[in-house]
C-alpha cells in the first residue's frame, strides 16, 4: 500500500480540516460516499493540517485547531477499553469541529463481550457514527497504545428472532456520543446499532433490546424521581430498590 500523503478535506460535525494523510488514514476516514470524516482518524500530528473552517464563525482559518485529549482508560465492553477521547476545537470561537475515540482490546485473543452501561454525561456533539479509533473537554496527557477492533468487522448480526440482518463493519459514534455499532446491512446499504442493544459478541453478534441504565431514586412502581439515596418512594411510599 502506499505511504503517499496527500491533502485531503476532512468533514467533522462542526467544521472541516484540510489535512495531509496517507492511504492508511484515507481508508479509516472513509466511511461510505465521498467524504472523508476526521474522527475515525483519531488525533492527527497537528504539523499535517495546513487549515481549519469553523461552522459556527463560518470562516476558514490558517493552522491546526487546537486538539484536547484524554485518556481514561474506561472498561466500556467486556475486553474493550476507551483508551483515548479527544476533541479539536476551533482557535477563535472553541466550538467544537470534530471528536474522536480510540478503543483498545485487553487481549487480542479474546473476542468483545457483553457492553456495559455507559455514562451519557460526556460534551457536546459529534459527527455521524464513526469508527473504532473513535472520545470531550480535556487536558493534555500522554496517550496509551490504541490497537482497532478489528476482531468484530465483517462478523454476521442477527436480532433478537436470530434473523440475520447484516454484517459489523466498524465500532463508532453517533451525534448523541453515543457508542453504535455499524454494519453493512442485508441490502447493501450501512446502518447504525446502539452498543447498549448488543447483548453477546463471539462467533456472530447478537442483539436484544436495549437496557435502559438504572436512575438512582426513580420508583419502579410510579415513576417518581426520588431523591437520590431515599429509601422510600415520597409519591406513592414504596419501597425503592
């Protein structure tokens, strides 16, 4: 494969970069159609982007944006870690033009598990579901090691009636931040699954409905959102689990 670099356009939710990248990069930024998205390149060298166009001062800028990262090292799978999340941010204004998640398996030989819940309390928003080196607000720290999940791509997905309704293309994003699965459905054409409905990968991927994270205080019995801690509903008095 070459190692050409090349200037490319490359699209985020709030804006574009103009970027250098080789064929290696072209291919994770490509996620169908003819644009090249940024998240699912990670964080670039800010030496390769020559221009940046924010959205919301709808103007292009000479330069790099200016890129926040993290890395949290969270358990969001059974044997996947979000090793990195990261935003860049427009110089002038700090609207956000693109984010990013780099995940990690904890051992190659083993194959993704069941998801966990995940904290929906992260920034603001993102581009359309992106890729496996896809994470807000952040201060500069050394990045860990991201290796892709590639153990899941092209793994068949079946619902809850173990009807088979396509095959996993890539881990990604949503607009919500939210963790999806893509996959390349029966018919040719991508669709996004919430990771929340993913209820066991191995040799294929099976689905269920998704599970609702548990809110501290609300009563199962009227839907009454306690304080958290109390033990007993203050609408109806029942007891709170």
């Amino acid at each position: 494969m070459s190692s050409e670099l090349r200037l490319k356009k490359l699209r985020g939710s709030g804006g574009y970069v103009m970027a250098t990248v080789n064929d290696q990069q072209q291919m994770k930024g490509n996620l169908g159609g003819p644009d090249l998205f940024l998240a699912p390149m990670g964080r670039l060298d800010s030496q390769k982007i020559t221009k940046h166009f924010c959205n919301t001062c709808e103007k292009e800028f000479e330069g790099p944006p200016k890129i926040n990262y993290e890395n949290p090292n969270e358990e969001v799978a059974e044997n996947l870690i979000l090793v990195e999340k990261g935003q860049y941010i427009c110089n002038s204004c700090s609207a956000v033009i693109a984010e990013y998640r780099e995940f990690r398996k904890q051992n190659e030989t083993v194959e993704v598990g069941s998801a966990k819940p995940l904290e929906t309390s992260q920034t603001t928003q993102i581009l359309q579901p992106e890729p496996v080196q896809v994470k807000p607000e952040i201060t500069t720290t050394q990045p860990g090691p991201a290796t892709a999940v590639s153990s899941i791509e092209g793994l068949a997905v079946y619902d809850e009636n173990a009807k088979k309704i396509g095959k996993a293309k890539q881990v990604g994003i949503d607009s919500n931040q939210s963790i999806v699965l893509l996959v390349i459905k029966n018919d040719g054409t991508e669709g996004s699954i919430p990771w929340n409905s993913i209820r066991k990968v191995g040799e294929v991927i099976l689905l269920g409905s998704p599970v609702a994270a548990a809110q501290p205080g609300k009563c199962a019995n009227c839907g009454f959102s306690n304080k958290e801690g109390s033990k007993f509903c203050e609408e109806c008095g029942s007891k709170l689990q």
